[in-house]
C-alpha cells in the first residue's frame, strides 16, 4: 500500500515540478530523490512498518515476492534516471512531466504486483499503459514518434477489451473476481460453467501475452519500440515489460488448474513460436534498435517459462531474469541512444575510438546473449533448472538452449562490428562521467553472474 | 430473458467491434468500434451481476450477490474516459503532422 500511495503523490508532485522549477538537473535529482522515498517507503513496508493499512476487502494482498519486485523494480527505474535523465531532458522543456508519468507507471507497477482481484488487473495494466502511450508519442514533432503513440494505443486498448471479455466470462463462470483457486464454486444451472471460465482463462492469456509481447501477438513490438523515443522504449521494453510478466505468472500460477492439460500444449506453442518469431527475425534486422525489439520478444519467450509450474518455482526464476535482463537493455540502449543513428555500422571501430565503452557494450551484450561470468547465464540457468524441476519434458530445454546459441548471432554482430571492423564510430559527444555510469552496470551484470546468490537470497519465500 | 440471449447479444456486438478494428481505415472509427468492445463487455457484466442477484434471491441468500460486477462497470467506464482523452490527444497530434487520421498512414516505420 505504502508504494502505491508514495507513488501516486511523488507523480503529482513531479507534475506541479514541471512550472516551479526550470532546472532540468533539479528536476533529474528530485525524481532521484523522490525514486529514493518511494524505495524506502516500500522497504518499510517489507518489513512491517504499514504507514496507509487500509482494509482493502481483498483487492489487494501484499506478500513478500510483490513487495521484494516492488523493491526491485523501483530500483530499476532509478538506474534507469540516473543514466537517462539527460536524455529524458533533451525531449521538453517540461521533462519533469516525463517523470510524473514514469511514477504512475510506478504506481501501476506496485499495483500489479500485489493484486488479488480481476479488477485489480485491470486498472493495474490501465494505469501501466496510458502512461506509455504518453511517454512513446513524447517527440511530438517527430512523424515516427506519432505514429508508434497511435499504434501502440489501439492495439494496446484492443487487447484491453479483450482482457475485459476474458474477466467478465471468468465472472460469468465462477459469480467471483478473486484469485482464490477452485474457480468454480457456484453451480447455477444456468451457464456452462467450465466453458466459461476456460474461454475467459484462454481470452487473458491472449491479452496478457499482447501486453508482454508473445508471439502470436508480437507485431506491435517492433514498430512500437522502432519508433518510441529511445529513452522510453528503454523503459518499455524493461520495466513495463517485467511488470507485465509478474502480474502474468501472479494470474496464471494458479488459475491455469482450471485449463488442465491444454494449459501446457497453449503455453507450449506460444513459448515456441515466441523464440522462433523473435530469434529468427532478429538475425534479419539493419537496424540495432529493431533488433533489440525483436530481441526483447525473444526474451519474452524466455521469460514466458516461468509461467510452467508452481508459483515458489516460478516466482525466483522470473524476478531474477527481468534484472538482470532489464539491467542489460537499459545498458545497451544507453549507449545506443549516444549513436547518431541506429545502423550496425555505427558501431564500426567503437574499440579504437573508445575503448571503455565498447567493453562495457560487449558486457551487456554478453548478459542478454547468455554468456558465462555475466548475469545472463545465471537468469537463462535457473530458468530452465527450474523448468526441468516443475516436469517439463527435456526436448523443451533442448529447444531454449538452441535458441539462445541462435541470439548469440545477432549480439555478437554488434561485437564483430566494434573489435574487428575498421571505421569510423558515429557516436556523439560522450561524456567520461556517462561512461562511468555504464560501467557501474557492467559490474552490476559480472556481480551477479558470479554471484547471484546476492540476489537469490532474498528470493526463498 | 434467458441469460444465454444476453451472451450470445454480447458477443455479436463485442465481435462487430474486433471485426471494425481489423477492418476500418479511419483512426476515430477505430477507436469507436474500440468503445464498442468495451460497452459489450459492460453490457455482458451487468447480465452476469443480475443472473447472480437472482439466483441469490431465490436461495434468500445475501443480497449483495453480483454488486462487484457493477462496480466493475463504473471502473471500466471511468478507464475507458481516460482511454479516449489520450487517445484523442494522439490521433489531434497525428493530425496535426499529417494532415490526415488514415491508418494507412502508419506504414513509415515498416521498413
């Protein structure tokens, strides 16, 4: 509770910001500042301290793992300011708008992490998304900013509408919007139950895939991500994503029991077709952003694994993958959004001209790409350990591990081009200070590849 | 009324709608046949909450039975407000670009 109210009010306070202060670097720091209250004031809670306990008549219910990812993710944003404000700056005169919205999508984020409630899926993923509409059409004058907004907020309120169907027949089914398992507890006499709830659990799964980027419903992904500002889908395609997965594996790790054995064939198919959609097209790719959006769906598909099994399986597997995947991403964009474009020849003769940064490029790409040493290896590792644990058959893991040798290709394209092709990096002014930053994130990522027990300790619930 | 008619109208109308969205080229009727879904959805939710009601008042049971669906109601319709200013926002910023809300303008980031 305490974060979703924190949030709410560092958002207004962020936006009154906006004409009471001119300073763009005052305006960076109070939203660091205000990112630092809201972590504090979620680790109150975390252990006991409940400032706002209202009776939420079962709405909501914090545990430990959403308020452990409400931690996490807040941390994550704040990394996330604290490289890209300049970049956030350079947008508007108005920036700290950009940072009121990005504590809404906060606010959504800790409500999607701690929901008990349909409803509160709903207005969760609602006030995750309206936000990002806002932040992917920020470049208003830019004509690919627009349409990527547009875009981005039909199919982003198509699949809203589709969630919505899929709760009203769940409710239809089962006269109940609770999480609570045995699903069906009514016999009405009226409706076929089962088909109900079955059609409302396939109608959510279909949804909640488009908000996550799966691949049946991937398409928007690279269009959106192409053309979005590159800060923001910086932050798409790492914090909002990894929110949208937690709120993913919270609804179906116990209701995919109503679903029986066709539940594993669905989440079977869609977790192939994502790796191969996202992988193969990857490797096709000019440009290093849509590359990265496609690797991002590929990651889904990783991601999308955590949803096999029980929830304490899942629960670690998924919180320690979206860090260590969204360190990486917002680390690789942050050197992508110094590039003056986009193409993969930019990044010729990177190692001559600076040394510094393409280490630690070669370091995020090394993480994404699943290495050893780097975070990447240990998040891919336990993901399918953990898989293997909740039953899955072995051609699965077989399937994953082939996939993640395919997306070593594309990553190390950027690597071959930095240390073996000579020419000229068409990179802008760079600052040492900037370069710092990054590589606090490349150690970030080796830490934890060598020790991710740092973060695993926590995560036995 | 058999609750079935109500499901079966809900579902015409919510696929009047996915059909508009697939189909339609004009970015404001797009997002009316949005609207669409979203209304048959709430239509679909007040049935649910009355079939509920009655099955409680017939077993005297509490008759706060099927009110939560109701206010799921007020809940999308508020969202479904914010929706349409955002969105309203964007196809006017598109506007104002293009000088046109065709959605076969959306073809730039493709290649």
């Amino acid at each position: 509770m305490n974060a979703i109210v924190v949030s709410t009010l560092l958002g207004v306070m962020m936006m009154f910001c906006s004409w009471g202060i001119q300073s763009q670097k005052a305006q960076k720091n109070i939203a660091l500042f205000g990112l630092i209250i809201l972590i504090m004031a979620n680790l109150a809670q975390a252990n006991g301290w409940y400032t706002f306990n209202y009776d939420t008549k079962g709405m909501l219910a914090f545990n430990v793992f959403g308020l452990y990812a409400n931690t996490l993710m807040f941390a994550l944003t704040f990394i996330y300011v604290w490289i890209n404000g300049e970049e956030i700056s350079k947008l508007s005169n108005a920036a700290a708008d950009f940072y009121s919205l990005i504590f809404f999508i906060l606010c959504g984020v800790s409500v999607l992490t701690s929901f008990d409630n349909l409803l509160m899926l709903f207005i969760g993923i609602e006030i995750l998304s309206i936000p990002l509409y806002i932040l992917t059409g920020a470049d208003k004058k830019n004509m690919l900013s627009n349409e990527a907004a547009l875009k981005y907020f039909l199919m982003g309120s198509f699949s809203t509408g589709i969630l919505l169907l899929g709760i009203t027949l769940i409710y239809g089914g089962s006269g109940s919007f609770h999480l609570a398992p045995p699903l069906i507890h009514i016999s009405t006499g009226m409706v076929e139950e089962q088909l109900l709830v079955s059609a409302g659990l396939i109608l959510i799964f279909a949804a909640m895939n488009f908000k996550v980027s799966a691949a049946p419903f991937h398409f928007w992904t690279p269009d959106v991500y192409d053309g979005a500002p590159t800060v923001f889908t910086s932050f798409m395609a790492t914090i909002a994503k990894a929110a949208g997965f937690i709120a993913f594996v919270k609804v179906f790790n116990t209701q995919y029991l109503a679903l029986g054995y066709s539940w594993t064939i669905l989440l079977t198919f869609v977790i192939i077709a994502t790796l191969l959609v996202g992988n193969i097209i990857a490797v096709f790719q000019r440009s290093v952003k849509r590359m990265l959006a496609y690797s991002s769906i590929a990651q889904a598909g990783f991601m999308l694994f955590a949803l096999y099994g029980k929830s304490e399986i899942s629960n670690e597997s998924i919180l320690l993958y979206a860090v260590v995947y969204s360190i990486a991403t917002i680390g690789i964009f942050g050197v992508l959004v110094k590039m003056k474009e986009n193409s993969f020849e930019a990044f010729n003769g990177l190692a001559k001209a600076d040394p510094l940064l393409a280490f630690t490029t070669t370091i995020f790409l090394f993480s994404l790409a699943g290495i050893p040493l780097t975070g990447g290896f240990f998040a891919k590792y336990y993901m399918l350990s953990n898989l293997l644990k909740a039953g899955a058959g072995l051609w699965l893991i077989l399937v994953a591990v082939v996939f993640a040798a395919i997306s070593i290709y594309y990553y190390f394209k950027i690597i071959q081009a930095m240390y073996f092709t000579a020419g000229e990096p068409a990179i802008g002014p760079m600052p040492k200070n900037y370069q710092y930053q990054l590589l606090v994130l490349a150690i970030v990522l080796l830490v934890l590849g060598v020790l991710p027990n740092l973060l695993l300790n926590y995560l036995y619930f | 009324m058999p609750i079935q008619y109500y499901i079966y109208f809900c579902l015409t109308l919510f696929s009047i709608g996915v059909v508009g969205v697939l189909t339609r080229r004009n970015a404001i009727i797009v997002f009316m046949c949005i609207e669409l879904m979203l209304n048959a959805v709430n239509l679909l939710l007040v049935a649910f909450s009355k079939m509920y009601y009655g099955l409680a008042a017939q077993n005297s049971v509490a008759n706060t039975a099927g009110i939560d669906a109701q206010i799921f109601v007020f809940f999308i319709m508020v969202v479904a407000a914010a929706e349409v200013s955002i969105g309203l926002a964007i196809i006017v910023m598109m506007y104002r670009n293009t000088h046109s809300i065709d959605i076969n303008f959306l073809n730039r980031l493709k290649n």
